[in-house]
C-alpha cells in the first residue's frame, strides 16, 4: 500500500478543515442573498459578513469597520496602495524593502510611475534600518510598505522600529501581513494591513484590508463600493472567519509544534554538505522553511519530491505556475536556484518530518548523481 501523501506547500493555500468546510457550506445555504438589499434574505447575509468582519477585527486588534474585505489579496495592494498614493499628493516616492511580494511591488509601481527607492535586506532577511532611515529622508515619499514575515524565508520584520522612522518622516506604512497572520499574534505597528485568508486555512478569493481611523486615502478607481465592487462573497467571508477563530483558538501551542518540526528540518538540512538553510533561525515565522541545493535544480526536486509524495514548493513563491528566480533569495544573496519551499499545515506530523528529511537527502543525492556534480562533504 501506498504511503500518504503528505503536503509542505501550506503558504497561501492551506488546506481547509472540516469546521471551515461547514462553515463554507453555511455560507452558501444562509447568505446567497445580495447583502446590500432590504429584504430579510439580504438583511440575513448582511448579517453574516458583519460578523465575519468583526471576528476578523478582533483577531487583527481593530474595530469592524476599519476592516474591508476584496477579491483578492492582490486586489487589497492595488488598492491600499493606489488610494493612500492618491491622498499624499505632491509626493509621489513609494519605499519597499528588497523583499516585497510581487503583487505589492507591481501596484507600488504603478501606483508613483516606477518612482521606487527599493531598501537593501540582510542576509537573514531583515531590512536595514540605516537605509531606510536614509531613504525616508527623501521629501517626495508618499508611503513606505514593509512586511511582517517573508513568506518564503520566514523572517519577521522589526516593525517598531520600522514604524519609529515612518512616523518621524510622517509617512504612512503599509504592513504586508499576508505570510503571518493566523501564525504568530498580529503586528502592532501599522497605518494599512492586508492579509490573506488562504494563508490561515481559509478560502481562496478573499482579500483582508484593514486601515487605522486617522489614515487619508482617497479612491483611485470609478465610483461604486471602494472595495469590493460588485459585494463580497458572503460564503468566503464567513468561512475565512471561521478558520481564523480555529487557528487562534490553539494559535501558540501550534506555534510551538511548528516550530519545534521547522527546527528539526533546519537542523538536520544544514548537516547535508552543499544545502543552505536561508532566513533567520531565531525571529521567524514558525512553520516556513527554505533551503538551497548546490547542484539541483529545482524544478528537479520539486518534480522527484512530488513523485515520492511530497508537496512542496520552489522558486519565487509570488510566481503563479512557474518556478521563476526568487527575488526574494537573490535579495538575501542566497542561491536562487535549486531550492525548496515547505509551508507546514498545522496538522503536520514528527513523523511526515522525518520522512521528508529521509527522502530529501536521497533525491538531492540522486539528482547531483545524475547531473554528473562532483562529489560533496
């Protein structure tokens, strides 16, 4: 009988649990209705994405109406961006950090007419404080965006200290908390946030903005609902919702278990001669890992790894369908070929680690073998 397979591949897409499920199915079954209606099927469905925002605001540490809800992620940095951007005129400068999403640096982009003061990171990822200090100095910044965790190193972000030198500069900052909420308690230093329901167990085609009462954005884009034109799908809403309650409900006794499975990886892989281990060990996410292989490709592993069934990813994690260069590993100076991904869902097992490591060795063994590589360690 074949083993089970086991799947690494949780960051962005975590697979939902049977309480979300129903949740989802709920959703589907009571708020069909368009909530922006009068009749009581309308009144019904307002009623549960209400409530779904409220459960997400109180996660996040805000009050519901300072939570919206988009189509997507990418649809919450277009926005975010473009209507803070828009409320800043005569400064027309964006800052990000060397190791922003795509889909944030590509609205970022758009949004000032390529006019980006990209930051340097550290090897281990972090942002260098002295030049975003130096940065920040332009007169012609409209807003700095920095995230909380890296979603493929897993590196967590000095926000405090981050937020000290936009507040100085009276810039706003948008946090980029895609990567970390539902794994670690939410950031605390923010004027925007975005985040992502799949990312926590909750269901594709959802998009989380939150924004602090104090903060000036005004629309960019045709009049209608500022968000989410055409309304939010109620059934998503409430089954983010649900999935976010779940993972909070024993959020640091999983932290820990995470943890504890990521340190055995980076332990055991940095023991193989020629795989690097990227990210700081210490201020990270706990269930994101990514390593290196000299002489591997990673389309190789990725396709061997499935074969013996394993999910994992590698290459660029913002890239859709293709194992593109990691801007991310690039930044850090790390390899940026030839490496894995693992996103662990909180249902992984010491047990599925092991395996893993067992069968990783023994792939990245078979492929530098096969390349005709010379020998390691």
């Amino acid at each position: 009988m074949a083993a089970a397979r086991i799947y690494l591949d949780a960051g962005g897409s975590a697979p939902l649990s049977a309480r979300t499920r129903d949740a989802l199915s709920a959703g589907f079954a009571d708020g069909w209705a368009d909530p922006g209606r009068l009749h009581a099927e309308s009144r019904r469905a307002r009623a549960l994405l209400e409530g779904a925002a409220d459960a997400i605001a109180e996660a996040i540490g805000v009050r519901m109406e300072d939570v919206h809800f988009t189509a997507s992620p990418h649809e919450a940095f277009n926005r975010v961006i473009a209507g803070i951007f828009s409320a800043r005129r005569g400064r027309e400068r964006i800052v990000v950090s060397a190791i922003e999403r795509d889909a944030l640096v590509h609205a970022a982009a758009h949004a000032s007419s390529d006019r980006l003061s990209t930051v340097p990171v550290s090897a281990a990822g972090h942002i260098g404080l002295d030049d975003l200090a130096e940065a920040m100095r332009v007169p012609d910044v409209a807003l700095l965006a920095v995230q909380h965790a890296n979603q493929e190193i897993g590196t967590v972000q000095d926000l405090a200290a981050v937020s000290a030198l936009a507040q100085r500069a009276a810039v706003p900052l948008i946090v980029d908390a895609t990567a970390s909420i539902g794994h670690v308690d939410p950031p605390a230093h923010w004027d925007a946030l975005v985040a992502h329901p799949g990312d926590w167990g909750g269901p594709a085609g959802l998009g989380v903005v939150a924004l602090r009462p104090q903060l000036r954005w005004l629309p960019a884009w045709p009049e209608g609902d500022p968000w989410a034109p055409g309304n939010v799908s109620v059934p998503l809403a409430l089954a983010a919702a649900v999935a976010l309650q779940e993972r909070l409900e024993n959020l640091h006794t999983v932290s820990r278990h995470m943890s504890d499975l990521v340190r055995r990886l980076r332990e055991q892989l940095a023991l193989v001669a020629g795989i690097d281990v990227v990210g700081d060990p210490d201020m990270r996410l706990p269930h994101v890992l990514t390593f290196s292989c000299l002489y591997a490709d990673g389309e190789a592993l990725v396709a061997e790894l499935d074969r013996r069934g394993f999910a994992v990813g590698s290459g660029s994690a913002c890239a859709t369908g293709t194992l593109e260069p990691s801007r991310v590993l690039a930044a850090i100076g790390a390899l940026t070929h030839g490496n894995v991904r693992i996103a662990l869902p909180p249902a992984a097992t010491h047990a599925e680690v092991e395996r893993f490591l067992a069968a990783v060795v023994d792939v990245v063994g078979d492929l530098r073998t096969r390349s005709g590589a010379p020998r390691l360690g």
